[in-house]
C-alpha cells in the first residue's frame, strides 16, 4: 500500500485517503447488483428514472431494514447524503455516485451500530441522539 500511495501524485495522495477508497469501492462491489436492484424498485415506486433526492428516503430504508439496531432515519440524514454525493454542486447525482455513497453509508452504520450492541449500547446512539442525524455520527 505504502508503495502504491508514493506512486500516486508524487507522493501527494495520502495512505488514509487511498484506504477510504479501497473501502468504498469494496464496499459498493460486495453488493452492487443488490444496489441496482434496490434502486430500479424504488424508482418504479417514486416515478424517476434518474437519481432524485426524493428517491433516498426509500432507498435508505430498504437498505437498512434488513439490520437490527439501526437508527431512526430522517430529513438531516437524506439531505448529508445527497450533498456528499453531489460533489460539484450542481443539484444533480448520477446513480452510480448515490449508489456508492449509499454502501459506504450501509457498511458504515452496521459497523458502528454492530460495534455498540456488542459494547453493551452506548456510544453511537449517544452521539446519533445528540446530533439529530444518524449521519452525522460518520461525519
């Protein structure tokens, strides 16, 4: 790794930052096909053939249902989401960007909520608790 990273840029890229995306690419393959399923249902059910922000809602839902322990979703987390994803600021998201996020986001929360269950509850829940947003506890 260290030898990739000192390749890349001149030595310019970070290790932390070749790590973060070796884990949102792992990530999105482990189920990418899930993913594009998830997303063609959902944008039957909403009407949208594209990406929209109003389709996040349903889709993070679906995702996070099959997992116990989760927290409750809301506004504050459809709208972090969406504006991680929308990284020229145009309004816009391709699918395979909402897609991306929306794993690492997945694989993110079960690790930190997998992680406090087995610490005995606290923790995440606190922090999620405080900040109104399940999403800000990745942040």
């Amino acid at each position: 790794m260290d030898e990739l990273v000192a390749q890349c840029d001149g030595g310019l890229v970070r290790r932390e930052e070749a790590v973060r995306v070796i884990v949102k690419a792992r990530s999105f393959l482990k189920t990418h096909q899930q993913l594009e399923d998830l997303f063609e249902r959902v944008a039957k059910q909403v009407g949208d053939d594209h990406a929209t922000k109003r389709m996040l809602m349903p889709l993070m839902s679906e995702i996070l249902a099959p997992h116990d322990n989760m927290p409750e979703l809301n506004d504050d987390d459809v709208a972090e989401i969406w504006e991680i994803c929308d990284t020229n600021g145009d309004g816009r998201v391709s699918r395979p960007e909402l897609l991306l996020a929306l794993a690492t986001w997945r694989d993110n929360l079960v690790r930190i909520y997998a992680k406090e269950s087995a610490e005995g509850g606290a923790g995440a829940s606190d922090a999620g608790a405080k900040s109104g947003s399940g999403m800000c506890v990745l942040l």
